[in-house]
C-alpha cells in the first residue's frame, strides 16, 4: 500500500506540474489498480478547448480504455485537488472503489467542501477521503500537491516580474512553440502607466546602437508574427527592428472584457511605448489598425520619426462613409464572433502553409481570450463625433502639411477592404509621398508578401 500511494502520488504531482507548465490550473490524477498505475491524467481544459478535461476525467478515460471496460470496480483514484461535482459524478459513474485528494477546494469540491456528493443515495460504493485525514500514511502526498498549487497561483497572482491582472488572460506560452518562422526572443513590458499592470509583448531584434528603428505596428486580427518575414530584412540592413502586440493580441495580455478596449486608450499605450523605449529615428512600418492608430502617433512627436512604411491602412477621420467593403467585415465580426482566423489568412493568402495559417490562432485558446477581436472592428471611428475622429483628422492635417520625412507605401490589390482606392486616396494625404508599389497579388495582409516590400523599402527609405 505504502508503495503504491508513493507511486501515484509522486505521478500525481508529476502530472500536475505538467499541467502547470501548460499554463493550467495544475491537477493531476492518477488511477491505480491491484497496485499497478493504470492510467494517469493532467487538467487541460484550455490548451484542449474542452471544458470536462479535468486531470480526474481525463484519467477516467485513460484507465476505462486500459481496461477495455467503462467499470472502474476495484480502482482508486489518487488526485491532488478536491473534485468538482462533474468529475464526483463521473467517478461514481465509474463505480471507483475509492478517491484520496490531496487538497480541499473551497469554492468548487463537491467531496466535503461546498456540498458532498459522495455522501448522497447516488453513491453506492466509492469511499472518499482527504489525505490530510490519512495522517502518516500520506505524508509525502499532501504537502507536495498543495505547495504545487500554492507556487501555482503565486505565479498567476504574485510573480514579480508581470503579475498577471485578475481582469486579463494571458495565452500559455505553450501555444507559440516552433511557430514556423517565428524564431524571434520574446521581451516584455508592464510599468508603463497606461497598462497599469497589463503585460506587452514586443520583438526587438538588430542592434540597440543602430542607426534607425523600424517600428512594425499590426492590427487585427494578426499580431508580430505578421511581421516575420520583414523584420530579418530590416535587421540585416543594420536597423533595430520593434514590433509590438497590442494588448489583447499576440503574446500580450489580453482584457477579459470587451469595452475595456478603446481607440484613446490603446493609442496612449502606444505613445508611452515610444517614449519609454526612447525610439529615435524611427520608421514607422504601419498596417490595418496599426496605422488607425499607428498614424496618429508622430504628431505627438515628430523628432522621433524620419520615415514611414505604409501598407492597407486608413486613417478614419469620420468625416467620409466607411466602406462597404470594410462595413461587410464588421457585421461579419458581430455575426461570427468566434470566426476562424486561420482560415482568415488561409483565404487570402493561398501561398502560406497551413502551420502559418495556424499561428495566428496561437493566441486565441478559446473565446474568452478574444475581446479585442470582437471590440476592434466597431471601433473604428465611423462619425465626426466618434472616439478617435477627431484626433485622427489632427494626425491627416500633420501628414498633409507637416510631415518632413520620407514615405513608402505598398498597396496589396487584392484587398476588399483597404485596397487601391482607400490608399491611394491615403497616399495623397501624405506630403511627399512617391507613387505606390502595387503587389497584383497581395490582400489585405500585404505582410505575407513582405520580403520584396522590406527591400525595396529598405533601399528607398535611408
Ligand atoms: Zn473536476
């Protein structure tokens, strides 16, 4: 008996951690039978988009198919956590002989703590104990779990690098493992005013001596890895090269409301983004809502940037109708909030793999994760009055009459939304601004064809 509860309580922490490391509340169970482990499992409802994966259910599984039976007679489970009232009933379901938790859950254990289902008529044979009760026998079981727990929450709560706000998810890092192309460090951010807390994402890549910084800003729904075949041509031309995530975005912490997101607030982000990094000579490399925003930033200070990049974008003064085709998009966003991203990119750039296509869906585990692709698209500033209208006409008169650096822009074609005629009409706001390059074959993402817009902007912006 010592052995097998060693045995399974040293798997049971084992899995938990696992489950840590994924980013998930970490429990972990292990299922034993005539004092062999017979199945083990750890919680994965986020990574798995499945809201029974509890470490118990999961087990449950695992042992029903080792045993080619759905009766678990004469199993026992050993689990780091109090179970909830779904997995309670599925053990019953499987009739477990018995159940030993390692810690009681206060707010959700449905074995003693909120309510006690193993003590109800449902309950034929299966025996529930907490180890803690079990005195010596244990003693290696309980305080290993509940020190795995505490860290565990510690972590989300308390870490002292970017404690992780109780308003805000933030995507396990998991999800941006070998995302093809995309081999840049990550750095963080988190004491800026603005976010109060809220932890940025950005790639920094080149020298931090360089002469000039290109500043990558995305929109939405995509974020940095948009930038990835850009940002090595940028660099080896010698420029350090930053692209952020917009909060909500990408490896960015992500508000778990959907009006917490707002035109004034992100822009001020940005602002004191700018500022904090010190930016200098920078050229500012603008797409979607990274230029919605984006072009309303060097008017706050316009030593700071020499040159600008602009691809399908627009700046929405709110004083002309949005376009039909952008107005499409955003009843489509309202419709299908949970719209398939990846099939998004897979649609308009038939030339990527599907494991890029899959990328951008990194950061959105599930629904939750996803206010700011449901806030973005009505939050372009559609009336005089609209947040963001104003500020946004002071930033075309600067470009009109104020603008002293030099201008780029790539217009991809295929683009329903922000296509030839919204950037042409764009580029004639921009003093000085050359003809544009026209990629015939590029959307709305002109990124995924930024190799030959990177060079060719590389050599004419110097
Ligand atoms: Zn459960």
């Amino acid at each position: 008996m010592d052995n097998t509860l060693t045995l399974s309580s040293s798997l049971g922490a084992t899995t938990a951690r696992a489950a840590a490391v994924a980013g998930e509340v970490p429990v972990g169970a292990v299922i034993v039978k005539d004092g062999q482990v017979i199945a083990t499992g750890r919680n994965a409802p986020i990574g798995s988009h499945d809201p029974t994966a509890h470490a118990e259910i999961v087990a449950l599984r695992a042992a029903a198919q080792s045993l080619s039976n759905y009766r678990l007679d004469g199993c026992e489970m050993y689990v780091t956590l109090e179970p909830c009232a779904m997995c309670v009933g599925a053990i019953l379901h499987a009739r477990l002989k018995r159940v030993v938790y390692a810690a009681p859950e206060p707010k959700t254990g449905a074995a003693g703590s909120v309510v006690n289902l193993f003590d109800s008529p449902m309950n034929h044979q299966t025996q529930v104990q907490c180890a803690t009760d079990l005195g010596a026998l244990c003693a290696d079981f309980m305080p290993a779990s509940s020190q795995l727990l505490q860290e565990f929450f510690a972590s989300k709560r308390t870490s002292p690098v970017h404690p992780l706000r109780d308003d805000a998810l933030r995507t396990p890092d998991a999800r941006f493992e070998n995302l093809p192309g995309y081999a840049f460090s990550p750095h963080y951010l988190s004491d800026l005013p603005a976010l109060n807390g809220l932890r940025v994402h950005y790639v920094d890549e080149g020298s931090r001596e360089a002469r000039r910084t290109f500043l990558c800003l995305h929109g939405n729904p995509a974020w940095s890895y948009l930038y990835r075949k850009m940002i090595p041509i940028f660099s080896a031309s010698g420029a350090r090269v930053i692209a952020p995530d917009l909060v909500g975005f990408g490896k960015s912490d992500k508000p778990k409301k959907d009006s917490f997101h707002s035109f004034t607030w992100h822009r001020q982000c940005l602002l004191e983004f700018i500022e904090r990094m010190d930016l200098q000579n920078v050229i500012l490399v603008v797409q979607d809502w990274g230029g919605i925003l984006g072009l309303t930033l060097p008017m706050a200070s316009p030593e700071r940037f020499k040159g600008l990049l602009v691809m399908n974008t627009t700046l929405a003064c709110g004083d002309a109708p949005l376009s039909d085709g952008f107005k499409a998009w955003r009843e489509m966003c309202a419709k299908k909030p949970d719209f398939d991203i990846a099939k998004l990119f897979s649609r308009g750039n038939p030339h990527i793999s599907e494991a890029e296509c899959a990328a951008y869906m990194a950061p959105f585990p599930d629904s939750g994760h996803r206010a700011a692709t449901r806030a973005f698209p009505p939050m372009v500033p559609e009336f005089e009055s609209s947040e963001g209208a104003a500020i946004s006409r002071a930033a075309r008169d600067f470009w009109r009459n104020d603008w002293q650096g030099q201008t780029f822009v790539a217009i991809g074609t295929q683009d329903p939304v922000l296509g030839e005629r919204a950037m042409q009409s764009l580029a004639q706001q921009i003093r000085g601004c050359p003809k544009p390059l026209l990629l015939p074959h590029a959307g709305h993402f002109v990124q995924e064809h930024g190799q030959a817009i990177a060079q060719e902007a590389t050599q004419w912006l110097r």
